[in-house]
C-alpha cells in the first residue's frame, strides 16, 4: 500500500515547496463534514457556475479539514494514461506543483463508473411535474423552516452584508444538499478526475475545476485525499465547485474561516456572497405567476430566464401577472410542463440570478417555490 506524503512545512527546499507537498501536510485537524449533495439537484449541475465578472480571490484565511478519509491506494490507478501525465506536466509548468508527487496521487485514482452514470441521468431530463416532486416536500419545507430558526442571526448577517434575502439562500443550500443532511459522499479527487479523464462531453469543464481543487487544497492546507462531495465533484451544504469555492466562499462568522461543509454561518455568507457578486436586487421580486392568452407570448418564451423584454410587451401580447408586479421590470417568460399542461411564470432580474447558481430553469424555479413555502 502506497502512504499519504507529509511534509515539513518549515524545511528548506532545493526547489519551492509542491503544491502536493502543501496538500498533505496534516496542520491542526478541524472536524467538518464535507458538502456536496449526492444528487446535485440539476441534473448536469456541477455546483454554482461562476459569474463572469468577480473580484480578487479573498486572502488565504486558517485551513479548515474534513474528516479523516482513505489513503492513497495502491494502484494501478491512472497515473500512468498519456492525459493524466500530460495534466501532471501542466500544473507542475503552471503552478509550481511536484510531478512526482502528482504521480503518485493519480496512482491512488480510478475511473469510477457510479460516476459516470449519476452524471448521464440529469434532474433536468425530467419535466417540471416530477422534478418539483424532488425537492418540494412536506420534509424539506420543514427542514427549511428549522433551519431559518436555527439559523436566524447569521442569515440576518448575510442579509445585512450582502442583501440577500433569508429565505432564498436557505432555499439554495435545501436545494443542493437539504440543509447539509445529504452532503455526498464521493471523493472530490475521484469525482473531478472521472469526469476529467473518462466523460469526454464535458472534459474540460472538469479539468478546469480539477486545476482549481488542487490549488484550493494547497491555497486551504488541506489533504487532497479527504474532500468528498458530490459525483459532480461539488462541496459542502451549498454545493460549490472548487472555482467557486476559491472566489466566492466567505465567513460568515469571522472566525477566520471558511468552512463550508460543517459551519452553517459560513455557507449562509457563501450563497448570498455569491449571488450579490451576481447581481442580485436588494428587496425585488423574484418571479410571479401568471397565464397566457392567445399565442402572441410565444415570441417571449425563454429558455436562458435572462430579462431582456420590457414589461409593456408582456401586457401587451397576453401574458397576464397573476400577482401584483410594480413598477415597469425587465423580465422573461419561464415556460415549463406541468401535468395538466403549460406552467408559466414571469421571471425577474432575481430569478436570473438564480440560474447563474446553477443554470437550469427548473433548479431557479424549485428554488423560488422552496423559498415562499419557507418564509415566516
């Protein structure tokens, strides 16, 4: 069996310390559960997307650790495909890491065929009837409003920093992981180098986000080994993919870290941080209900749920709010199966924002249907 590498973290080197090197020092352990719903509620989702405009990476901040996991095992592993050494010599050319060390990770990795069949059965295959099913429960509706009573001063906190309301990040993290109770189980390094290696549709997606959980264990002092998370390779009780992790996890409650696998406070800061970064609207709404009439609407059915109609143009081709919308917003038709036909609902700028989380129709639609069923 091949041993987990730890190294001192104050010895000269001959050369600068490998990233791996950085990876496996074991600093103070602080138990945490992992995140990362096993199901990842859309289907093809691979956590929050990052939007396209972000700020500077925070600065490093005290390593937070998950619990004890397996060491590398011996292989044969998939250290020795011609893409995974040609991954290795990217990041050792890029970023500074040990190619030996590297090697010997990969030597410890599988090809996990779980993986590849969770990843070809997406949530959003199926129509909005049975995928609301999925996630408006009796048990989850609950579950939310605990975890806003459980959770209420840091939610406020969030809400004060960020402007985002309490009821749509609990939504998200009751969405992606049901409030941390269903983080996933698969580890990360497993996952990401799976689809990486053996899920050609969205190789380099993944590979990307394989680069970025590497550097995020050495950026965090954590083993590479230990993560875990869902098939899809996303972390904690809001589902963050390492890139996302790396820009937009915050803390919540200025311990100086963040962890967003055991510590609610810090998950809560994390969604709302994100969705401020992605242009939420203080106080606006979010999507209203509404009918059609006619089939003029069709010309403003949107799949992207991006508002690029004026508000006019909905009155004026049939599509009639079937609550109150003030003022003249922006705003998209939502359009979606239900079992006894056509669902509609006018999305706003908010509702928008969802889908920069996770860019399924359904998923900004869940969530939105979570988030009422929720409120006080």
């Amino acid at each position: 069996m091949l041993k987990p590498l730890y190294i001192n973290p104050f010895k000269r080197l001959p050369q600068p310390m490998s990233a791996l090197s950085r990876i496996l020092i074991l600093p103070v352990v602080c138990l945490l559960l992992h995140g990362c719903t096993g199901h990842t509620p859309s289907g093809n989702t691979t956590g929050p997307d990052i939007p396209k405009t972000l700020p500077s990476p925070p600065a490093p901040v005290a390593p937070v650790l998950p619990p004890p996991g397996p060491s590398i095992q011996a292989g044969p592993g998939i250290a020795d495909r011609p893409d995974v050494q040609a991954f290795i010599a990217d990041m050792g050319r890029k970023h500074g890491f040990n190619t030996g060390e590297l090697r010997h990770l990969f030597a410890g990795v599988n090809i996990q065929d779980a993986i590849l069949a969770a990843i070809e059965k997406p949530y959003e295959a199926k129509p909005w009837y049975a995928y609301k099913k999925l996630f408006l429960t009796d048990a989850r509706i609950q579950g939310g409003i605990e975890f806003m009573r459980r959770n209420a001063t840091a939610l406020a906190n969030a809400e004060k920093k960020y402007g985002v309301s309490p009821e749509i990040i609990t939504a998200i993290i009751g969405v992606e992981s049901s409030y941390g109770q269903r983080p996933g189980n698969y580890r990360v390094i497993d996952a990401l180098s799976t689809l990486t290696f053996g899920y050609p549709k969205r190789a380099a997606f993944f590979r990307i986000e394989l680069e970025q959980f590497l550097l995020l264990c050495r950026d965090e002092g954590m083993n590479t080994l230990k993560p875990t998370g869902s098939y899809a390779g996303a972390m904690g009780m809001p589902q963050f993919m390492p890139s996302s992790f790396r820009r937009l996890a915050a803390d919540g409650d200025g311990d100086g870290r963040r962890d967003i696998w055991s510590n609610p406070a810090d998950a809560i800061a994390s969604v709302a941080h994100y969705f401020a970064v992605s242009g939420w609207l203080t106080g606006k709404a979010i999507a209203v209900p509404a009918r059609v009439e006619g089939t003029a609407y069709q010309g403003l059915v949107s799949k992207s749920l991006k508002p690029d109609h004026a508000w006019s143009q909905f009155m004026a081709m049939g599509v009639v709010p079937e609550e109150p919308v003030n003022g003249s917003p922006q705003a998209a038709l939502v359009k979606l199966e239900d079992e006894t036909g056509p669902a509609f609902w006018v999305g706003f700028q908010n509702l928008y924002v969802i889908t920069r989380y996770n860019h399924s129709s359904l998923y900004a639609v869940a969530a939105y249907e979570l988030s009422k069923r929720i409120t006080p």
